[in-house]
C-alpha cells in the first residue's frame, strides 16, 4: 500500500471513529447508569457505535497509530473485541465508565486527527485511473533509466 493510501485510509478511520464517539455521547446524554443496563435499544445503539469505533482504531496503519501513541489504539480495539467475543459477558459499569470518563477528553483529540489529515489531498474518485497513471508514471521512470542505462555504453 502506498503512503498515500495509508494516508487516505487512516483519514477515513478517524473520521469514523469521530463520527462513533459523538453517536455514544449524544445516545448518553441524559442516560444514568442504570438505563444504559435496561434501555435495550439505546443500549444496543451505544455498543454499536463502541464497536465502530473499536473496529476503526484496529485498522489504523501501525506507521499513524505510532505517529500518535497518545491515543490508546489497542485500548479502544481490545475493548471492541471484549463487546464483540464476550458479549454474553459485558459489564455495564465499564461500559458506562468508558463513556463518561473517557470518551470525552478522547474526542478533542481524535478532532485534531482528523482535521490535520483533512489536508492530506483525498484519492480521486476514479480509482482506476489513479492507479493506471501510477503505474504508468513508474514504467516512465524505468523507461528512462533504461534509456539512461543505454547511453552509458
């Protein structure tokens, strides 16, 4: 995978997982402990979006998650597989102590990820194309240091 498609991937999984923790704050808001554990259909929105959120943090590429350890990468995807495996076995208090206490200072920051990789230029919608006239650029490149090679002789 090329850098810039590291770069184009990474931009989308934090907008993803942006996008999750505001979902779970908005859900919670006005919650109580005691409803997350009874209000089925919040409850099974909240997790969702834990698990979106988890699911993203596990596909960022290791060169960004090490660019940015002050994010808990392998936190947030341990928790995601925990829901995911265990979930016969979720407890509501950690579930509950992770949106109250640490889903808020995390969103600042995951907003300053991807508002700084917004600036990274996006692929083009054509993809084919992309990827036809990188690879015609490299062949161009080899074709000259053929030709270079030649003149060498």
């Amino acid at each position: 995978m090329s850098n810039a498609d590291a770069k184009y991937r990474d931009e989308q999984r934090v907008d993803h997982m942006v996008t999750a923790i505001e979902s779970v704050v908005a859900a919670a808001a006005g919650m109580t402990r005691d409803r997350l554990m009874f209000d089925d259909e919040k409850t099974k929105s909240i997790l969702f979006d834990l698990i979106v959120l988890g699911e993203a943090a596990n596909n960022i590429s290791r060169e960004y998650a090490e660019e940015h350890p002050e994010i808990p990468w392998a936190d947030i995807a341990g928790f995601r597989h925990k829901l995911v495996h265990d979930y016969c076995g979720i407890d509501y208090g950690i579930v509950w102590e992770v949106i109250v206490n640490q889903l808020p200072p995390l969103l600042p920051k995951m907003k300053e990820l991807a508002d700084s990789l917004s600036a990274v230029e996006p692929l083009p919608e054509n993809i084919g194309e992309f990827l036809k006239s990188d690879v015609e650029e490299q062949l161009s490149g080899s074709e000259v240091e053929r030709q270079n090679l030649r003149s060498d002789k």
